[in-house]
C-alpha cells in the first residue's frame, strides 16, 4: 500500500458521491468495512499498479457541525492525522462556507499535502469557478465534478503520483 488518502469535507459537498466515481472508474474496491464506525468507511483501491487506501469521513451528519470543535472538526482531525494525503472537498456552487473554512485552518496547521477539490463544476466551461478556493491557503483548487466524472481520471493520476 503505497499510502492513506483521507477525503474530508462538510457534509453535503460530494465526498460519497466522488468516492463511488472515483472506485467505480479503474481502481478496483477489494475491501470495504462500512459500519466499523458509523463515521468512517475505508476502502482499498488500486489506479495504474498504484494501490492505496482511501478514507471517506462522511457520516458527521450537518445537525453535528457548526462552531469549533465540532464532531465533523474532530473527524477531520483525526482522518488528518493517519493520512499522507487528504482531499479537501468543498462545494463550487456554494463558494467557500464558514465549516470550510474551519476544515482550512485545521489542514493548514496540519501541514499535510492537501489537494482542495472544487466539486460540482459539472460544466468544464466553469472551471474557473474554482479560482475562489484559493483563499483558503491550501494551494492551486482543482475543478471536479464528482457526479460526472469530469476530472476524476486526472486526480487519480495526481494522487498516485503524490504518494
Ligand atoms: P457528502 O455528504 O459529502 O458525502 O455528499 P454526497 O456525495 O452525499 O452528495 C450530496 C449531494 O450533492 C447529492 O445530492 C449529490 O448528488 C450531489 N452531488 C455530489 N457531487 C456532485 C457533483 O459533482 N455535481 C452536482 N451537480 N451534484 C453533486
Ligand atoms: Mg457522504
């Protein structure tokens, strides 16, 4: 297993969504333990002889979050800690919310390679839009569109080349 690569972020933004476009393009799921823990669900992938481990800590549900502190915060860190690269989704559409930008100052004190996904840029012709995001401190965000895979190919290349 060439590392871990945790995907935080608020509930809502497509973390699940991406997971399952992300396992169901090449990368072959071969173990999944869901409901280990109601918040985490761990599974195995594989993309171009590169295996990994991804971590989705989804399952903090938006009743939970809010000020610092919070369960999502708590998840996050601990998804932090274990990760060699974390995929911080946030939601183009929404443009940045006051639970990003908590996940951004906990990321940024963390100092760990983070990849700031810009999701549900469904039209490539928007891409831009994720110019934003940049202001969250975390580097270059990159366009995705979880739901239509736009983007997907080309982040499992950059994640297997970042572990
Ligand atoms: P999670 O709570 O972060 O795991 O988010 P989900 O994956 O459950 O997605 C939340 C909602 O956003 C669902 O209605 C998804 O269909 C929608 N969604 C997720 N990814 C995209 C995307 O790339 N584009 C659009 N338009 N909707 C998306
Ligand atoms: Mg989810």
């Amino acid at each position: 297993i060439a590392g871990t690569v945790a995907i935080v972020g608020f509930p809502n933004v497509g973390k699940s969504t991406l997971i399952n476009r992300l396992t169901q393009s090449r990368a072959a799921v071969v173990h999944e333990t869901p409901g280990v823990t109601r918040d985490r669900k761990e599974l195995l992938c594989e993309w171009t002889g590169t295996w990994f481990r991804l971590v989705d800590t989804g399952g903090v549900d938006a009743a939970d979050g809010g000020p610092f502190g919070s369960k999502i915060a708590e998840q996050a860190r601990a998804a932090i800690e274990e990760a060699d690269l974390v995929l911080f989704v946030v939601d183009a559409r929404a443009g940045i919310t006051p639970g990003d930008e908590e996940l951004a100052a906990i990321l940024r004190a963390a100092k760990r390679p983070t990849i700031v996904l810009a999701n549900k840029i469904d039209d490539p012709r928007r891409d831009t839009d994720a110019a934003v995001f940049h202001r969250l401190g975390l580097g270059e965000p990159w366009p995705l569109s979880g739901l239509h895979g736009h983007g997907s190919g080309d982040l499992l290349d950059e994640i297997v080349a970042r572990l």
